[in-house]
C-alpha cells in the first residue's frame, strides 16, 4: 500500500486524530458531521443537476459541461484510486457503513473540492469586487472544509485521506478546465473558418 505501511512514519499520528474525534463524540456534533456528509454527497449532486439544468434551458453550454464533467472526472479518479491504493478505514467505531477498505482518498471531500471550488472559479471570473470574489472563496473554503471534517469525526477517512481528496478535486477542476477551454477554442477555429 502506498499510503498505509508506507514507512514515512504518519500511521500512528493519522489514526490518533480519528481516535481522538470519536472520543469526543455526542449527539449534536453527530447530526452536524451527518450534514457535512450530504454537503459532499447528495447536496452536491442536485446543485450539479440543477445547474446543469438551468445552464443547459440558457444555452450555457460550457458551464453546464464543466459541472458536470468535474463531478464525473473525481467520481472516476475516485473509484479508480480507491480501487489502485486499499485503504482500512479509520479503527474507530463508523458513524456510516461503507466498504472498510476504501479509505484513501476521501471522495466525499474530492467531490466538494472539485463542485465548490469550480463553481467559485467560475463564478468569481465575473465579479469585478475583490470582496465578492474572497467571500465567494472563503465560502467555498469553508464548506470544504465542514466536508473533510464530517468525515473525519465520522470515522470515515483519515487526516492524509481528506488530504488526497482535496488533490483529486483539484486534479477534476484542471482536467475540466482544461477541456473546457480546449472546446472553446475548437468552437472559436470553427466560427473562424
């Protein structure tokens, strides 16, 4: 494994923090940490859709298919990473039943990386206010991060699995970025020619 047992010496300091998390459960932390799953999950997705819906009813093609194509881009590095590199999850008791061994990396939080940090960065190249961009930004910051710690008080991931996650998510922005722009400019050489 090349996260696990990988003798860089983190196991033990990565498994403590999920110990001490759930040392300190209780009820309230439990249903908070419960939503800061669904803003990875469920919530995600039907922001997707629906901006995929109302970008596609305006004919904002690129924005639609960049939405969707980041989500699309994490869910597949995800399950492929996660497929590549076993990962036990966090020895605490789980507040979710998932498959044990698919730990790294956390896909819930690549998944908010990759929907809210692209959806900021696009939005924010239309704000001319800096405050509205850093709001824009610290928004997007924060709920990432509600994300990656949901999941880790939930015994889901570890610290260096919210960590590859936040590299997956940025890795599905560039790529949709990057195709994007590529569609863009076949579109600009056709109107061209």
């Amino acid at each position: 494994m090349l996260v696990s047992g990988s003798g860089l010496g983190l196991d033990g300091t990565d498994e403590s923090v999920n110990r001490t998390l759930a040392d300190h459960r209780d009820g309230t932390l439990t249903s908070v940490a419960e939503v800061g799953s669904h803003f990875g999950a469920a919530i995600l997705v039907t922001l997707v859709v629906l901006l995929a819906i109302a970008c596609a009813v305006t004919r904002r093609w690129r924005i639609a298919a960049f939405a969707a194509f980041a989500l699309l881009v994490e869910s597949a590095t995800y399950y492929v990473t996660s497929f590549a590199v076993p990962r036990e999850r966090p020895s605490v008791p789980r507040l979710e039943k998932l498959e044990a061994d698919t730990s790294y990396p956390s896909g819930h939080t690549a998944a908010a990386v990759a929907v809210y940090a692209g959806l900021v960065l696009l939005l924010t190249s239309r704000f001319s206010s800096s405050l509205t961009k850093a709001l824009a930004w610290t928004g997007a910051i924060l709920l990432v991060t509600f994300v990656a710690l949901s999941r880790l008080y939930q015994g889901m991931h570890h610290p260096l699995d919210v960590a590859g996650g936040v590299f997956v998510g940025i890795g599905a922005i560039l790529v949709a970025l990057f195709a994007c722009r590529a569609a863009g400019a076949a579109a600009e050489r056709r109107k061209r020619a």
